[in-house]
C-alpha cells in the first residue's frame, strides 16, 4: 500500500523530486492542475475515439489464460 494519501503529495514528493530527470519538462502541481482543466475534455474525445476503438484488443491482452 503506498504511503502517499492523495495525487498532490504523490506529485510533489515522488514525482517532482525522483522523476524529474526522465521528464525534463515537468511543471509545478498547480501549473499540472491548470493544464488539467483545460485538456479534460480534449483527453477524453482522444479516449473516447482512439482508446475504445482498441478496447477489445486491450481487453484480449490482458486476459491471463
């Protein structure tokens, strides 16, 4: 179970100072909560259109036998 007791700790504490170096082009928690906002509905029409089209070659994939 982990440690963090919700997404901005995780953010700030882990994400922010380990990961920083694997994605250089990290924002702060409030800048991550602002594009959020605005790109909700754009990520969702992409998973709406894209992600569901895959959905049954997803679901094949992770079946375990």
């Amino acid at each position: 179970m982990s440690s963090y007791t919700n997404f901005k700790r995780y953010y700030n504490e882990l994400v922010l100072v380990h990961w920083r170096d694997l994605f250089p082009g990290l924002v702060t928690y409030e800048r991550f909560n602002q594009t959020q906002n605005r790109l909700f509905v754009p990520l969702l029409m992409f998973w709406k259109t894209d992600v569901w089209e895959h959905a049954p070659e997803l679901a094949l994939l992770t079946q375990q036998p």
